[in-house]
C-alpha cells in the first residue's frame, strides 16, 4: 500500500472540502485527509440525510449552502469532487448509438457534469490565495476525445468530456483571479467500488485499486502538481491524459 503523501507542497493546517463522501472513493479521501497531519479540517459532504454537510448535485442550493458554511471558517486549500455515476436501474453504458436515449444523457450530464461545475460555481472563489491551493473534480480516462478508440458508452464518454472542458474553462478564468491556484480534472484508475462492479470481469486483479489506494495516488499527485498544471487531466500515477 502506498503511504499517505506529505501534502507538504500545501501549506499546513489545511482546511478540506470533499463532495460525495459517502461513496467509496469519497469516503476514503475523507478518512485519508481526516488523520493526516497537516490537515485541521475535513467538510465530509455527502448525499445521504444522515450526513452534517448534505448535499445534491441537482440542488444548486444546497451546494451554494454547503461551500458558504465550510468558507465561513476561512479560505479552503482544497476541495475534491469524488461524484459520479455511469449505471442506475435506469442507465446503463451504452454499447451502440441505437441505444442512445434522451433521459439517460440528461441524467448522465446532470451528475457528471452540471453537479461538478455548480460546485466549481461556488468554492472556486473560496479558494486560499496566499498559498497553494487546489479544486480537483473526478474524471475518467474514457472521457479523453482523443483516447476513444473503442466507441461506446457514449453518455458517459460524453459527460465526462464536459467535464474536462468545464474543469479547464474554469481553471482559465481561476488563473486570471487566483494564478496559486490550481483547477484539474483525475483519473481514478479502476477502483473496486459499486460504479465499476459490473464490469470488472476482464480487468487485470493488480489494476483493480482499492478506494484507499486511490484516493491516496490522486493526493500524491495533487501534491505534485504546480499552478502550470492547472486545466488538465491526470491519472492516478500523473501521467497527463489528453482531452
């Protein structure tokens, strides 16, 4: 297991913002971040009724009243978008464009990309200024335009293909009003979580990362990572994924 990165390209003390922490990445970057110790503070936010800090990626409001309450304390130094969907008893991944369906892309759109940018809406601008601070939503590898040679799965391809173009839309403007800042899109890998279940049967055992070990790469490679790097897409072991 890697160990925990040092997060010292942060400054100390951070205060954390993690969207969808109820699933299992979100959960694990919560914990991660919840005994380090160069962090003070971890906002768990969560869709559940049971979470302190609730949230719906379909209620504007009740993300502008999750970034206000968690910005009321002071500037945040990073917030992580751990959201997203790719089946429901409704949806599923596509294998052909005559399988293509109006509700299943708006659903699609509605979680993977619309959710991240009105949560980009409103913390971007809480974002520390005085030193390095990060906005990271969770991307896919499939969601690169020019890494599709497989067709397929077209929703959520074209969702998260929206997503990487907010991500470097905002990381253009953040950079005009926060230029220490940093706006990035990441690849998980492929994480033994309910969104892949279905369709791990031909992966590779030692590519199926548990949610600990990804959560874990993706805060090493925010660590890494510099203001240059703002608008792009990184996976898991930094390697740069072209949109």
């Amino acid at each position: 297991m890697t160990d925990i990165p040092a997060l010292e390209s942060f400054a100390p003390g951070l205060r954390t913002l993690v969207f969808g922490a109820g699933g299992g990445i979100g959960a694990a970057f919560a914990a991660e971040l919840g005994t380090h110790p160069r962090v003070a503070r971890v906002y768990a936010a969560a869709r559940s009724a049971e979470a302190p800090w609730r949230f719906d990626l379909r209620d504007e409001a009740s993300i502008a009243a999750v970034a206000a309450a968690a910005a009321a304390d002071g500037p945040l130094d990073l917030v992580i978008v751990a959201t997203g969907v790719l089946h429901t008893g409704t949806l599923r991944p596509e294998k052909s464009w005559r399988s293509l369906d109006a509700a299943a892309l708006a659903e699609a759109f509605a979680i993977n990309a619309t959710g991240p940018a009105l949560i980009a809406k409103h913390t971007l601008g809480h974002l520390r200024r005085d030193a390095k601070s990060a906005f990271a939503c969770l991307s896919a590898r499939v969601g690169s335009i020019e890494d599709n040679r497989l067709g397929g799965w077209h929703a959520y391809r074209a969702s998260k293909a929206a997503l990487n173009m907010l991500v470097r839309t905002c990381a253009v403007e953040l950079r005009q009003r926060n230029p220490g800042a940093l706006c990035v899109a990441l690849h998980p890998g492929t994480v033994d979580t309910p969104l892949s279940q279905p369709f791990q049967g031909g992966v590779d055992p030692a590519k199926l990362f548990t949610p600990t070990r990804s959560a874990r790469a993706m805060l090493g490679v925010l660590d890494r990572l510099n203001p240059a790097d703002s608008g792009r897409l990184f996976a898991w072991d930094g390697q740069a994924i072209p949109f």
